[in-house]
C-alpha cells in the first residue's frame, strides 16, 4: 500500500517557511517604517497573545497594513488550545533576551515548540501546549512538537487525496520516516498478536493437558473402586462358600453322629426287647400274673414315626415332633458339654464378667436372657458374643441400634415375645454382618420384617399373624436354606407366586399350620424339602410340583386330600423325590402314579380299603418303607399283587390296627423285610409259610415282628412259623384278645 504524507505534517511545514518569509518580511518593514517615522508609536492592541499559527498557510492580502497586523492575522481561525505566554520585561520599542537586542516585533524560536515577540520592550513567548490523544497508537514526527494518532495520520492523508507540492526539499524525508515507523507498529502489533495467539494456544495447550490429567486420575480412581468391588465381592463369595462347606461338613457330622446314637438305640431297643421277653417267659411259668403293657417301638424313624394309638376323628393329632431334631439337639448338648468340660478349668480364670440384666446369664460367647421378664433389647457390649437368646420375655420393639454393641452375632432367638411389625425399625438387623440365623417365632408379626442381612441362613417365623407374603419379602436373602411359617394366616391368596425367586438357596421350607386349599405357586427350584401339614389342601394340579424337580420330601399329613384329586402327572416323573407323606387325609385307595424314586410313602390315618394290584410296580429301584397303620384293610383289601415290586426291597411294613384276618399276601416273598407291624388286627391263624418262606435257605432277615393285640392262640402257631426271624425274642405275640 502506497504511504501518502500526514496533511498537519504538510501545513506545519509550510507555516514555518511563511513564519521566516513574514518575519524577513516584517524586520525589512519595521526598517522602513522606523526610518522614515522614527516617532511613532507602536498601534496599540496589536502585540501577538501566542496564537497558534495558522495552517493554510496563505499570505494575507491586504498589503495597507503594518507588519504587525499581517502576522497576528495569520492566527485567526486556529482550534488548538490556547498557549501559555511568558512576558520577559525590556525596554520599550528594544528587546534583550539573553544578551541579544530585539528590534520591535521580532519574532524568533529560541527552542523547539517555542516562538518569541518583542513587542513594545517586552519579549512575548508562546510555548505550545499538546491536546489529549485519545488513541492507543500514537506518534510524534521529526521536527514537530506534539504527538499524533496513526489512524488520524492515515484518515487525514486518505480524505486529503492530494500530493505535497513536489518543490518542497523536505518533502521526500517525510515518507520514509511515516513507512519506517509504521512498519515498526506493524511488526510490533504482529509481534504482539503471535505473542497473544502463542499464550492462548499454551493456555489451550494447558488446559487440554489438565483436562487429560483429570481424565486419567478419573479412570484411576473408577479402576480402583472396581478393583475393591471386585475383591470385596471375591471374599463375600469366599466367606459365603466357606460358611456353605462348613455349614455342610457339621451337618454331614451331625448326620453321622444321628445314625451311630439310632443304631446304639436299636441294639438297646433289642437288648431291652430280648430282656423283656425274658421276663415274660419267666412271668408265664409262674402264672402270668400280669402282663406289661409297655408298648415298644420298632420303627427305625429314618422318616416317618408311627403313633401307638389310632387318632379320635373329632381331634387329629398334630404331627409329632421330629425325632431326628430331637436326637440333633442332645447330640449337640453332649458334644458342647464335652468340649467345654475339658476346658473349663483353664478357661474360668480368663474370663470376662460382664454386666448383665436380671435373669441373663454368659457362657463363652453366648448370652442367654431367657425369661427373664425383659421389656426391650438390653444394650450389651460385647464385640465377641456369637449367639444371643432372648426367648420367653415381654419384648415389643426392636429399635434401630438394638445390637450395635454386638456385632458379630450369629444366632438371636426372639421366639415368645410380643413384637409386632411396625416394632421393628428396618436398620436393626442391617449392621450384623454375620448373623445366620433368626428365630422370631411365637410373636405378632403380620409381614417378614425387611432389612434382614444377606448373610441370613435361617428364619423361623412360626406362630406368628403373617397375612400375607409380598414379592419383595425375601428380597436380598440369596443365602436363605431354610425357611419356617408355620401356624399363620398365608394361603395361596396371599402369597405372591414371585416372591421366592431371590431365595436361590432355599431348600427347606416349612408352611404348615396355615389357610392352603392347593399347593403355593412360585416354590423355588432349589427347593429339596416341604412341609405343608395341617392346612385344607384339596388338590394336587399337575403343574403343582413342574418348578421344584428338586424335590427329596414332600408332607401333606392333616389335610383333605382324596385319590381322585392327585392330578396323575403331578409327580409321577420326579427323578429326586423320595419322601411322601399323605397322612390322615380321605383317601381311600392307594395312589396310583406315584413318584417312580419313591422311597417312603406314609398313608397312616386314612380310610384306605384296598391296595390295588401292581400299584408300586413302576417304582425304581422300589419302595421300601410303608406306612398303612389305622386304616380300614380287610382280608379282600390286600390282593396277590398288591406289592409287587417291592419283594425284593421292602425293608418296613407296617400294617397295624386294621382289619385284616390274616397275614397279606406277598409278605412272605419280602426278602429284605427288616421290620414288621400286624398287631391290633382280627388275624386269627398264623401258617406255617404266612410269614417266612420254608423254601428259601437264606438267613434270616426279620428283627423285629409284632402280632400283639389279635385273635391268636399262640400254642396253634407252627414251630417253623417265625424261621425268618433272627431271634424270637423279637417276636411280641402278647397280649392277644381271645380268652
């Protein structure tokens, strides 16, 4: 772009060529003037009061006046502020500044930016005064005195449109400054603006390098807690198979332990039985002068355990109480007393006292407050307390922090209390970390209590006011085995069909005692054991069990289930069920379609008649325990057939306080018959192959054999009738009905 020169710069250096050229002009005048009048006076009001010099620079034109009045002239019109002046007294018509003489109206610059007059003696000097620039850019050319602005220069050199008058010598210095100083601006401000664009781009650069950092310390941090979720989920899963293989190792031992104490029972049972028929052969001799009425049990209760008397119609028994409980607990009992006697003297000088309600009482790590007329959850302390017994008190609410001093509980029995359901917060339980089972039967709940820890093995709710069980009730229990709820108001009703697909865990399961008319919906796969005794059970869908092919045990005693309402494909293709007890229902024949693995069938307190040919025919490898006890069987109730498919493997058959008038059919042909019941019957005749087979020459396989309470004369009984049984002494054949 072509430099055009600034138009003030132009003007100002005119106006100080026409400065020298008027004050030449001027001196030669006031010569002339003062020669030829030598007396007259300057005219007064004429002297210069520091107006700036005009910049057009035109002459003036009116020549009739002094020298004095063109030079003043020249001022007029000037938009520049007014100059500041300093008057240096002299002599009147001569002026003397610093050493030199003046004539009057002399003007001369004795420095830049400063014009002197002698005027009338006195020396008058305009020092011009620069205006304020209110620009950023700003430049000060050579030879003038105040700074100008370089858009100013470039505005007023564009609207100018004009070139400076060629003849003018200074003239070609003016645009070499003007592009020097511009090219400087420009390179500064480019300077200047790379210097802005490197500084943002570095602040750019920072800020993407911060925003890289928090993104990395971000992915850090979320890889960290993923590792921590990660090994927290890996211990729970190992504390929970480790609780599981030890959970399954004590009830392989308690297994183990249960059939040593039965198998000393049994041989105890035999020595007593063998004495007591000892006694009364000796009694028999002497007169027989009274008889034992003692009744002996024969059964070995792997299952099933029958009752000695026939139940009354008007009030059937409740089922008794299991004997494989019972026989856990003592065991459990002795196996603690024996642990702990052994360590009882090194142990009773380390231990602890702790301060303990009334009627509470420690024993290693357990507390046991049992009855003790407690109103509320006593605050206890004590970090290393495993079980806590709280049973039989008068306790309403469970309060939020109720076990904050007892954190590792493992076991609390809240049983026979008065808690109800909006007693207890739902934050109480939620801190027991390792609490496995909970008892909190006999109380006044109305729903499962929520916040129940996961660790949770166990829940007994018996005897409670349970109305109805939600689809979230069991929420978050994946580790629940065993559940109980029975003696409430559940029905099939209010029970969600959902509501026990969290508990993956859950294989036994106890509800009986409750309001069922069919069998609940939704049961879990893993569901091996089920209790439903004592409802109103009327049918078995064929869908009832499709979802439970796990099943091992099935009760359904004290209902009202009849033969033609067992759908013939509810259970017949069960691969795992083994345990059937349909106990004092209406049924008045065997079932057909029984499960083909079944093992025990109880059909005790029934109004059965008749057992149809070949009906547990199919079963494999066979039935071999059967319970028929207080029944309506007759002589034409029992048919040829009837059991086959179980000679070979029926191991207990108990046909007891029926009808019958003689010895079944096929009994006989039972090779592995360990246990027999056919006392309180109307059996008449014992022959001589009734019971044993004279043709088989294997040992003897009968133990126990009971006749008592019929209508047999003993002294017609052949000798080799009992061949089969191991000892006679295990035969009862007293007392019979006949005189």
């Amino acid at each position: 772009m072509k430099d055009k020169t600034p138009l003030s710069f132009i003007l100002q250096t005119s106006v100080m060529r026409l400065w020298l050229l008027l004050a030449v002009s001027f001196f030669c005048c006031l010569s002339y003037s003062s020669a030829e009048h030598p007396d007259r006076p300057l005219a007064p009001g004429r002297r210069r009061r520091g107006k700036k010099m005009v910049r057009q620079g035109k002459l003036p034109k009116d020549s009739g006046d002094n020298g004095a009045s063109l030079f003043i002239e020249t001022y007029k019109g000037v938009q520049e502020p007014k100059p500041s002046y300093n008057i240096i007294a002299g002599n009147t018509g001569q002026c003397v500044f610093q050493g030199i003489t003046m004539f009057d109206k002399t003007v001369w610059s004795p420095k830049p930016c400063v014009t002197c007059l002698c005027s009338g003696g006195d020396v008058v000097c305009d020092e011009l005064q620069c205006p304020l620039l209110k620009c950023q850019l700003k430049f000060k050319p050579i030879g003038e005195c105040c700074p100008i602005c370089i858009d100013s220069v470039h505005e007023v050199s564009e609207s100018s449109g004009d070139s400076p008058v060629p003849s003018d010598p200074s003239y070609g210095t003016i645009p070499h400054i003007h592009t020097q100083t511009e090219e400087s601006l420009r390179r500064e401000k480019q300077k200047e603006e790379e210097a802005r664009l490197r500084k943002k781009d570095a602040e750019r650069k920072m800020r993407k390098k911060q925003k890289k950092e928090a993104e990395r310390l971000r992915k850090q941090e979320r890889a960290k807690e993923e590792k921590l979720r990660r090994l927290r989920e890996e211990e729970e899963e190992k504390a929970a198979a480790e609780e599981k293989r030890r959970r399954m190792e004590e009830h392989r031992r308690v297994e183990e332990e249960r059939m040593r104490r039965q198998e000393r029972e049994m041989l105890r049972a035999f020595e007593e039985a063998a004495a007591r028929a000892h006694r009364g052969l000796k009694e028999e001799e002497r007169g027989e002068e009274e008889e034992e009425d003692e009744e002996m049990i024969w059964l070995r209760g792997d299952v099933f355990q029958m009752p000695s008397h026939r139940p009354t119609p008007e009030s059937l028994p409740a089922p008794p109480t299991s004997q494989v409980e019972e026989e856990e607990e003592e065991g459990e009992d002795e196996e603690e007393d024996g642990e702990t006697g052994e360590r009882l003297d090194d142990e009773e000088s380390l231990r602890i006292t702790y301060l303990l309600p009334k009627g509470c009482t420690i024993s290693d790590v357990i507390v046991s407050c049992e009855n003790a007329k407690l109103t509320s959850i006593p605050a206890l302390s004590i970090p290393e307390l495993k079980s806590l017994n709280l049973q039989g008190n008068a306790i309403t609410t469970i309060p939020g922090g109720a076990f904050n001093g007892v954190p590792n509980l493992e076991w609390i029995d809240l049983g026979k209390n008065k808690i109800l359901s909006s007693g207890i917060d739902p934050q109480a339980f939620r801190n027991l970390k390792f609490l496995s089972r909970l008892y909190l039967d006999g109380n006044l709940l109305e729903v499962i209590p929520r916040g129940l820890p996961h660790t949770l093995q166990e829940l007994k709710i018996n005897e409670n006011n349970l109305k109805e069980i939600e689809e979230n009730s069991f929420k978050g229990l994946s580790s629940l085995v065993t559940l109980e709820l029975e003696d409430n108001l559940l029905s099939e009703g209010n029970v969600n069909p959902e509501a026990f697909l969290t508990t993956k865990e859950l294989t036994y399961l106890r509800m009986g005692r409750n309001l069922f008319r069919t069998i609940p919906q939704g049961l879990p796969p893993s569901l091996q054991e089920l209790h439903l005794e004592n409802n109103l059970i009327e049918e078995i869908s064929e869908g009832a069990f499709n979802q439970t092919k796990n099943l091992n045990v099935v009760m359904l005693r004290h209902n009202r289930l009849d033969e033609t309402r067992i759908a013939p494909l509810a259970w017949i293709d069960h691969k795992s069920l083994e345990s059937v007890d349909l106990s004092y229902n209406k049924i008045h024949l065997v079932p057909s379609f029984l499960p083909k693995s079944l093992i025990h069938l109880g059909l005790v307190g029934n109004r059965i008649e008749r057992i149809p040919g070949y009906v547990f025919a199919h079963m494999e490898p066979g039935l071999e325990y059967l319970y028929l006890s207080f029944n309506k069987l007759d002589a034409d109730g029992v048919e040829p057939e009837s059991f086959f498919g179980t000679l070979n493997s029926m191991t207990e058959l108990c046909l007891d306080h029926n009808q019958l008038t003689g010895v079944p059919y096929g009994v006989n042909e039972m090779t592995s018959l360990h246990f027999l019941r056919l006392n309180n019957n109307n059996i008449r005749h014992i022959g001589e192959d009734s019971i044993c087979d004279p043709l088989n020459d294997e040992d003897s396989h009968l133990v126990a054999l009971r006749l008592e309470n019929n209508l047999i004369d003993t002294r017609k009984i052949a000798p080799s009738a009992f061949s089969c049984v191991r000892s006679y002494s295990s035969v009862v054949l007293k007392p019979q009905r006949i005189k």
